[in-house]
C-alpha cells in the first residue's frame, strides 16, 4: 500500500508539473480549420508554429494538408474574426504504399508550410508565438522511460457561434509514458522513425489545467509531442523540446503514434536560409 500511495504521489507530482507547463507551451499550438460547403469553419487538425531566422513555419500531419494540395484553402484564428490563411510554400512527405504497414513501414506523415513573410505571425491578440526551431530535438532516442505530454485541438470540442461568429476551440493535453520496446514489434512499428504512446483518458490536462476526461481525439493530428522527461539528462529548464507529431489514433489498441520530429527539421532546414540546426 504504501508503495502504491508513492507511485500515485510521484504520478500527481508529474501531473501538476505538466499542468504548470500546459499554458506556456499552447502560445506555439493552434486549431487549423477549412470551410465547409456551408461556409462555416470545421476542424481540420493542429498545428505548431516555428520560427527560423525570419520565416515562420507551420508543421502539423501530412494528411492535414489534404485540402492545401488539393488548391483549397486551410486558416487558424489570429484573434477574434481575424483568420490567417495558410499561404505559402508547402512539403509533405511521400508515405509508403497502402497496406504495406505489416512491414512495419508505418506513414511518416509530415507537412510543413512556410508562411508568407507579408502575413504576420499571430499577434498577442491570442498569445501565440513560434517556438524556436533550435527547440525541435530530432531522434531522441531511446524512447523508452521517457514521459510526453501531447497538446493539440479535439475537433469534439470546438464550437461554432454562428451569430457572433465566433469559433471557440478548446486545448487539451495527454499526458503520456512510453511503452518498452516491444510494443513497438507487436504492431509492426520502427521506434527509429515514430513514437508510440498509451491513451489514457484520465491522464488528460483540459481549459485551465484542469483534469478532465478527454474527449474523442480526432481533430489532434498534427499535435506536437513535448519531451517532459529523459533518463539520459536533463531537460532544457528555459524550452520544453518537441520529440514527435501526432500522425493517427489506434482506437483498438488505445494507442497514439506520432512521427519523429527529424522528418519536419530536414523539411524546414531544406527550405530555409538560415544555418543548418540538426
């Protein structure tokens, strides 16, 4: 018993921390929407903002950018009725065939757009601002006993108020341990190139740092993975890192998989004129 009543001290002494840490790190997360054929926004996934040198970069999942290849328009929220389009040169990366997946070539799934230097990034209006790309850590490896904290936008939990024109888009943050190595053979998954993480409902940080029951996780893709703790070391106290993009949601399996963050770095260093920070 008294083992347990520790493990259980040690888990809330982790859960406040995240909840400290849950603010400050959604001023770099934002809700990306489309219009539907009514109009009206709908929820597409989450982005992250970066900066490199004078450019701002979004990084979200591939299939987010679904609707930007097929010449439609995606948008966040700079402030009340204050929409920034997603314009810019844009990458996805190139997944491997369908169904291949039982060879454990699991989709990287990663999209990054340079935003138009004539668009500026969302104002204090909102409190966002990008995270700097010295704070993407590719290849964190290895993933085992290390803690993530993913925070994204569940489409579940974003309302629209058709008569003042408002969209309210709530934040959520799952927080996360990372299973052992073999988790990551049962479903056929590299952990070179992805990550893995258990869903756990009740580990879930909601509006306000508040414990919550989360919601369906739809709409969280492209959610960054924030690296809370490492055995290797210790964590940078001034910049949570980003380990990791949330790709898909194994429901049967009550799994998150995310790709490796290296796949975005090469993106945005491939693209930008500043020094190479691999």
């Amino acid at each position: 018993m008294k083992n347990d009543n520790s493990e259980e001290a040690a888990s809330e002494k982790v859960r406040l921390c995240a909840a400290q840490l849950t603010q400050s790190l959604f001023r770099h997360v934002v809700a990306i929407f489309r219009r539907n054929d009514n109009g009206k926004p709908e929820s597409m996934g989450t982005g992250l903002l970066v900066s490199s040198c004078a450019d701002t970069f979004v990084v979200s999942a591939g299939h987010v950018f679904n609707e930007l290849m097929s010449g439609r328009n995606l948008f966040f929220y700079a402030g009340p009725q204050l929409i920034h389009q997603l314009a810019g040169s844009f990458w996805v990366s190139n997944p491997p065939t369908a169904g291949d997946k039982k060879a454990g070539r699991y989709d990287i799934d990663i999209g990054v757009i340079r935003l138009l230097r004539t668009a500026p990034p969302p104002n204090s209006i909102v409190d966002k601002e990008p995270l700097p790309l010295a704070a993407l850590i590719g290849n964190a490896l290895p993933r085992h006993s290390k803690q993530y904290l993913v925070t994204g936008f569940p489409g579940s939990k974003t309302k629209l108020n058709p008569v003042h024109r408002i969209v309210d888009s709530k934040p959520y943050a799952n927080l996360c341990v990372s299973p052992p190595q073999p988790m990551y053979e049962k479903i056929g998954c590299s952990s070179q190139t992805h990550l893995l993480m258990p869903f756990v409902r009740k580990h879930v940080l909601g509006p306000g740092s508040k414990r919550h029951t989360f919601p369906n996780p739809e709409g969280m893709s492209g959610s960054p993975v924030w690296l809370l703790y490492d055995d290797v070391g210790p964590n940078d106290p001034v910049q949570t890192p980003v380990v990791g993009i949330l790709i898909e949601y194994h429901r049967s399996r009550h799994l998150l998989l995310a790709t490796d963050i290296s796949h975005a770095i090469k993106m945005i260093n491939d693209n930008s004129q500043c020094p190479r920070c691999d």
